[in-house]
C-alpha cells in the first residue's frame, strides 16, 4: 500500500508513470543496497569490465606483472570464464609461488576445468601457506574435485574411509568460519554429490550462522541465506 501511494505521488509530481517507475525503482535499490541487500549490484558489471580492459592494458605493457596477472585472472574466474582465465593465474601462480591467494585461484581453476588431482594438490598448498586463505572456500573446492573423482555414478554411496575422513575434516573447517555463503556453498557441492545428511547439517549451520549475525552482516549474507532456506524446503 505504501508502495503504491509513493507511486502514485511521483507520479502525480513528475507528470509521467513510467518516469515515476523509474524513480521508485531507484529508490528501491539505494534502500536494498543500504539495509536489505537482496538485490545484485547492478553496476558491479560495468566496474570489472573497466578494470578488467585496464588490466589486459598492463599485462601487455608489462608481462611480469605478477599482481595484474593475478588480479586478471581472479576476475575472470569470478565471471565464470575459466578457460581464459587459466594462463593468467598460471604465470601468476609461477610467478607467486608462496603466495597463498595466487596458488588457492590457480588450484580452483584446475578444479573447474576438469583437472582434479593437480587441483588438489595446489589447492592443499595453498592451505598449508595460510590456513585461513580465502576463509574457508578452499575447502569448497577440495571437497568438489575428491567427490567428482569418484565417477558420477557411486557418489551417494562412497565407502573410502580416507575420502570420508577428508570430507569431515573440509566440512569441519568450513563451520569454524560461519559464513553463510561458505556454507551454502560447501552443502551444495555435498547435495550434489548425494550426501544428503552432511548437506543438510551444512545448511542448518549457514541458517544459524545468520539468524546469530549482527545486522551489518545480514545485509551482505541475506541472499545466501535466502537460498539456503529455499534449499532445505526442497530437501
């Protein structure tokens, strides 16, 4: 009802409905931004592209930059490409040798193109240099490469004593963390694998995770535990 009055006032005020929709929508997003924060960022899209031209300008210029590499590499994987993104986290990686961050991107992206057992290993690397690198999402993509390397069709009834020691440490070291995405994350990968028991604990952790945050960090955690939510009513 609010909604509609505020509506119906710019629209009174600016002689036009569409430009009142318009304005009402702006409004909605500073609001959701500010407090909500269900919403994507719209203009996150516009911002890497930007960086990622200025980027690709550095490396040309300068090949040995370790840091443009890295900083190349990661956006590119954020956005999903990772074909493209895998020579430049591998010369980072090369490059940054005990650099936990460089070598925790360059393991996932060995994960995400198929290459499990060398993603492992550099993804285990990458923990030992700093246990807490990235918080926890390391471990996200441990569990998907050791899981998916059992083949498709046994992964509900895996019986390797090793792996499920492996698994309950990962999942372990996810909950010290409490972040929702993480979590989330981690019980998908685990959903997915068949594992329904540990994915669900996963999940009813990321739910308590939030309802126990502190109101700054529900805003930046609601869409995960939103997702998390309608995950379980699925389950």
């Amino acid at each position: 009802m609010r909604t509609f009055f505020l509506y119906w006032l710019l629209s009174a005020l600016l002689g036009n409905p569409i430009i009142a929709l318009i304005v009402l929508f702006l409004i909605y997003l500073m609001i959701d931004r500010r407090f909500i924060g269900l919403l994507p960022d719209f203009t996150r899209p516009f911002r890497q592209s930007s960086r990622l031209r200025r980027l690709r300008t550095e490396v040309e210029l300068n090949p040995a930059n370790a840091g443009a590499l890295l900083e190349l590499g990661m956006l590119l994987f954020d956005k999903g490409r990772y074909q493209e993104a895998l020579p430049f986290l591998e010369k980072a990686g090369k490059k940054l040798d005990d650099h936990a961050t460089a070598q925790f991107y360059l393991g996932a992206v060995y994960v995400r193109l198929g290459r499990l057992a060398e993603g492992r290993q550099i993804l285990e690397k990458a923990v030992a240099l700093r246990p807490n690198v990235q918080y926890g999402e390391p471990y996200i993509y441990l569990a998907e490469a050791a899981l998916h390397s059992q083949g498709k069709e046994d992964l509900a009834t895996i019986t390797d004593a090793s792996l499920q020691e492996k698994l309950e440490e990962w999942i372990e070291a996810v909950s010290r963390y409490g972040n929702v995405e993480i979590l989330y994350r981690m019980g998908r990968v685990l959903l997915e694998a068949g594992k329904r028991d540990e994915a669900g604990r996963l999940f009813n952790e990321a739910m308590a995770s939030y309802r126990q945050a502190p109101a700054f960090s529900k805003r930046t955690s609601r869409r995960w535990a939103l997702r998390t939510w309608w995950t379980l009513k699925q389950m």
